[in-house]
C-alpha cells in the first residue's frame, strides 16, 4: 500500500503542475504579450486562496488557527523573497521560484489527505487525487509562465515541476503510515502555504502584467471560483 500511496502522491503533485506548465510554454510562445497571463494565473491562485485552501483550512483547525498560519506563510515568503533575486530578470525569476516553493509546501498536505483516505477507500482516495491533479494545472501555469518568460530552459522548468510531486508523494506516505493525521497541523500547513501563494499573487505575479494588470486578474479569479466550485 506504501508504494501505491507513493505513486499516487507523486502523480498527483506533479502531473497537474506539468500540465500547466506545458500550458505556459505554448502561452509563453505564441502570445504576442504573454505578461497578461501572469495576472490572469495570479487571479486564479487568489481564488483557490480565498474560495478553497482557506476555507478548508479553518473547517480543519478553526479561524485563529488558519489566520495565523495564512500571516506565517505570507511574512515567511516576504522575508525570503529577497533570496531569489537574480540578475537580468529578476521579478520573473523570483516569483516563479516562490511560487514553486509554494506549491511544493501545498503539496505536502494534500499528500497528507490522499494517503489517510486510502487507508479508508481506494475509491475515496482516486477521487480525492483526480479532483487534486485538476486542481494543479493553474498553479503550474503559475510556476512555469514567469519561469519561461525569464529565459529559463524548458527542460529544467520541466523537471522543476516535476519535482513539486516530491512533497505529495512523501505526505501520501507519511499518511497511509500513521493511518489518522492531525487536522490541526493540517489545517496550519495549508494556511501556510495559501498565505504564501497570496503574497506572491499579489505581490509578484499581478504587478508584473503591466496595465491590463486588472482585468487579467478579475478574469483569473472569475475562472478559479468556477473551478473551485466544480471542483
């Protein structure tokens, strides 16, 4: 069961990021002004935030507890946005790495939630780990958009998106170990991680689209109610 939790987890985390990422090459490469997709992919991650990690969040562990992890996860990225600066293009560059950390942070609970549920039901568990892989293909356009518009190599934004499966299969694991987790730690790990997506939407991938900054992000946010509601 460890291995099919493992295999589980790691499709689930990277596949939906793949996904979009091959999404944000063929935007990266067609589009005449590809910036707008920045912001529609940041409006996008606004509403998973708000309409979806959030609400979990304090249906897990309650409204302090998911307040305070979204503010540790928003001051945690904007202390370390700094550290990822990089010359030539350094807003792009930056906000795609901290995006991916972001992502891979997410993951880790939702690893979690795959591998506890197969302990219950298989069936549970596909159709936790379906809605899951549909539910990553925005943040990989996300991830790989401002990581392609920056001049980084397809293949090496290709294997970092694959390496945002990593954290899923190891909470997919850890999860099918110990049969039952903790919803509180839960709940703080993805409060955390949707505080940290907030900074970056806002603070990083919405001001780089220029003047269509604000339609493009309404667009994204439309789209992701939608989505989370499908979902």
């Amino acid at each position: 069961m460890y291995l099919i939790s493992g295999l589980l987890g790691s499709v689930v985390g990277a596949a939906g990021t793949v996904i979009g990422g091959l999404l944000a090459m063929l935007i990266g490469r067609r589009a005449p002004e590809p910036r707008p997709f920045l912001a529609f992919a940041g409006g996008m991650m606004v509403a998973v935030v708000f309409f979806d990690m959030l609400l979990e969040s304090e249906e897990l562990g309650g409204l302090l507890r998911m307040c305070v992890g979204a503010s540790a996860g928003g001051c945690f990225f904007a202390l370390a946005d700094p550290l990822f600066s990089h010359k030539g293009e350094p807003s792009l560059y930056s906000m795609g790495i901290l995006v991916l950390i972001g992502i891979a942070m997410h993951n880790l609970p939702e690893g979690l939630a795959v591998g506890s549920s197969l302990v219950e039901s298989r069936r549970m568990a596909l159709t936790l780990a379906l809605l899951m892989l549909v539910h990553n293909v925005p943040e990989g356009i996300a991830v790989c958009l401002p990581l392609r518009l920056s001049g980084m190599k397809v293949r090496r934004i290709i294997l970092l998106a694959l390496l945002t499966g990593l954290p899923t299969a190891l909470g997919a694991v850890v999860g099918t170990a110990i049969g039952s987790i903790s919803r509180e730690m839960i709940s703080f790990c993805i409060a955390f991680a949707g505080g940290a997506m907030l900074y970056i939407s806002l603070k990083e991938l919405i001001p780089a689209a220029g003047k269509h900054k604000a339609f493009c992000a309404l667009l994204g946010v439309c789209i992701g109610f939608f989505m989370t509601i499908l979902i």
